[in-house]
C-alpha cells in the first residue's frame, strides 16, 4: 500500500511538473506568478539549504518538500481559466 501511495505521489508531481512548465512557457500567465516559481527553484539549488544535503535523506526530503509546495502555490496563484486550459490540453495529449 505504501508504495502505491509513493507511486501516485510521483506521478502527481510529474503531472504539476508538466502543468507549471506549460504554464512558465505560456506568455499570458503573470510574470509575478513566474517570479514566485523561480524563486522557489532558485531556493532548491541554492548552496544554502536548511537541512543540509550531506545528511542522507533528509536533505532531499526538504528539496522535494520545497518543490512540491512551490508548484502547489503556483498552480494556485496562475489564473484559473488558463490552468484549466492547460489541464485539459494535457489531458488530451496523453489520451491521444
């Protein structure tokens, strides 16, 4: 059961993932809202970290952490008749 749960957890990831690079790629979405999601990378790859990286697991732990919070609040933040547009355009894709 717990893996079922890390696989959908992947996946859903994967899914904002394509939906947040649609959306950064998409020149009516807010350059504010693109701001806040560079920001949020910039964060990730940073030599500054609040968990340092060398502590196994916990450091990347954190990174996901921080990734997934900032595409959750992007995805939020993008207006929502063009995240919908987006959504639907990748739902087509992958049926197709």
């Amino acid at each position: 059961m717990n893996l079922l749960l890390r696989v959908r957890a992947v996946r859903l990831l994967l899914r904002s993932g394509r939906l947040a690079w649609r959306l950064v790629c998409d020149p009516r979405t807010p350059m504010t809202d693109k701001l806040f999601l560079f920001v949020a990378i910039a964060l990730i790859v940073s030599p500054i970290n609040w968990i340092p990286n060398f502590i196994p697991v916990l450091g990347q732990m954190e990174d996901l952490a921080l990734l997934t919070v900032a595409m959750r609040l992007f995805l939020n933040r993008v207006p929502r008749d063009l995240r919908l547009e987006h959504e639907s355009a990748l739902r087509f894709a992958t049926k197709s």
